[in-house]
C-alpha cells in the first residue's frame, strides 16, 4: 500500500480513465480582459466581445468582413488571385511552402480579404 492510499479515503479513490467523460474541446473560453470563463456560444451570440466587462476578443477578418457587410450586395475582390516569389526569397524554409503552410492554417490566399459592397 502506497502513502498516497493511506492518506486517501476511500471514497476519494481516483476512478478507471476510460470511463471518465471528456469535455469536448473549444467549449470554454477564456476573457482576456476579466479572466471569466466563459461557453464559446454565448461568445459567439454577443460577437466575440465578453458579457460581463466588454472586452473584444480577437477574431480574424472573415468573420469581421461578415459581421460589418450584408452578404448578397457584397462581392470579393481578387479571390482569384494568389501570391507568388517573383524576387526568389531565400529562407530557412522555402517560401511556397510558408505561403501553403499559412494558406492551409487560415484558409486565406491573403492576409486580408477584399470586398467591394453597396450602401
């Protein structure tokens, strides 16, 4: 018997892992500002600012371009168009395979989506 045992009752014993319940991952998050956490949907209904001291959470230009334009006046600029290496930049990695690196984490060509919309 272990002193971990000993000092343990019994009723305290640390149960089989495979039959703990997981909690799905990105279900909570965490404010910044005021350290609350918080469910992730009610973040996303109140638009990534915190209920409970206001403070805007970091979102990436899609879901802001979505938040700001309605979407059937509004039409993407140069969706087509992807970067090349025209001055043949050298690095410690080769720089198509940063730009597909960077493409397959945030699903952009560009750092910036552009859109053209009527008022």
């Amino acid at each position: 018997m272990s002193w971990i045992d000993k000092i343990l009752p019994p009723q305290i014993q640390q149960s089989d892992p495979a039959n703990r319940k997981t909690v799905p991952e990105g279900l909570w998050v965490k404010c910044g500002g005021c350290e609350a956490v918080l469910y992730s949907t009610d973040i996303e209904a109140n638009l990534s600012v915190c209920p409970k001291c206001g403070h805007h959470m970091r979102i990436n230009a899609r879901k802001r371009l979505d938040h700001l334009l309605d979407p059937k006046p509004r039409t993407e600029i140069g969706d087509t168009v992807f970067p090349v290496d025209a001055l043949k930049f050298r690095d410690s990695k080769k720089y198509p395979d940063r730009l597909k690196q960077a493409n397959d984490v945030s699903g952009e060509s560009e750092a910036f989506p552009c859109c053209s919309c009527l008022l």
